[in-house]
C-alpha cells in the first residue's frame, strides 16, 4: 500500500478530467435548445448530471476491470490508480459501481420525466440509457470485455 490518500485515490478513479467529454455533447445541446426556444433548465442539469455519472461509471468499471484482470500492471504507462495502489479494495470498488447505477437511474428517470415527449421517447431512450450502462461497465468487465478486443 502506498501512502495516497483514500479520498485520492477515489477521486484519482473518478478521473475528473475526463468529465467535460461527457459534458460536451449536453452543453452542444442544450445550446441549440437554447436557440430552438426549447430550453429547460431542468432537463439541461439532469442531462449533465447522468452525463457526468455514467462517464464515472465508465471510469470506475475500467479501473475495476483493469485491476481484476491484471491489465494494470505496475510496468504500465499511465498513473497507477487506486485499486492497483491497494487502497480501494475490488469489494469498496463494487459498492461504487452499484451506487453510481443506482444514481444513474435516478437522475435519468428524472430527466426521461422531465424530457419525454411521447410514450415511444420514453421507452426508446429509457433502452438506450440502458445501454449505456451496459457498455459502460463491460469495456472491461465481464466474460468478453470488448475493451480488449480493440474495438476502442
């Protein structure tokens, strides 16, 4: 174990930087539902917030799935992240996966909502928010991560 913090080590695994790619496509939106005359301030936050969880899904899954497979070697270029420093253990790693779900659920019900504008919206982007959770947690989980089958 190394002497990083626990709270560093989680908010290194949260990967903050990598946030504005989430945020970039909602805000592009937003932008043109601001110039349509469509804009709503709630839909816009709840868009970013299961935007910003679901990119943290995906960061959190991939350190995990990393660690567990042993593609995150010490001889790896890169930072070292928290579970390979032995800070966050697989068990502390797993109760996050399931608390960000859980949020991404419940901000993307709030925004599906706040946003839909007929049944088949709601069912069609209810499905393809389940989707990014599935794709975002078996990048590098599971059986058959497609991760590492260079699919990008």
């Amino acid at each position: 174990m190394t002497d990083i913090s626990r709270s560093q080590a989680w908010l290194e695994s949260l990967r903050p930087k990598t946030l504005p790619l989430a945020f970039a496509a909602i805000i592009v939106g937003t932008v043109l539902a601001w110039e349509q005359g469509h804009f709503d301030p709630w839909v816009a936050l709840l868009a970013l917030i299961t935007a910003g969880l679901l990119q943290i899904l995906s960061n959190l899954a991939n350190d995990y799935g990393d660690a567990v497979k042993g593609s995150d070697k010490p001889d790896r270029i890169g930072p070292l992240r928290g579970m390979q420093k032995g800070v966050i253990t697989p068990q502390q790693m797993k109760r996050a996966l399931i608390v960000t779900v859980v949020l991404i659920c419940l901000f993307g019900l709030a925004l599906l909502c706040a946003a839909w504008q007929s049944v088949g919206d709601f069912i069609g982007f209810l499905a393809l928010g389940g989707l990014s959770i599935v794709a975002a947690i078996t990048y590098t989980v599971g059986t058959r991560p497609y991760g590492y089958i260079g699919l990008g």
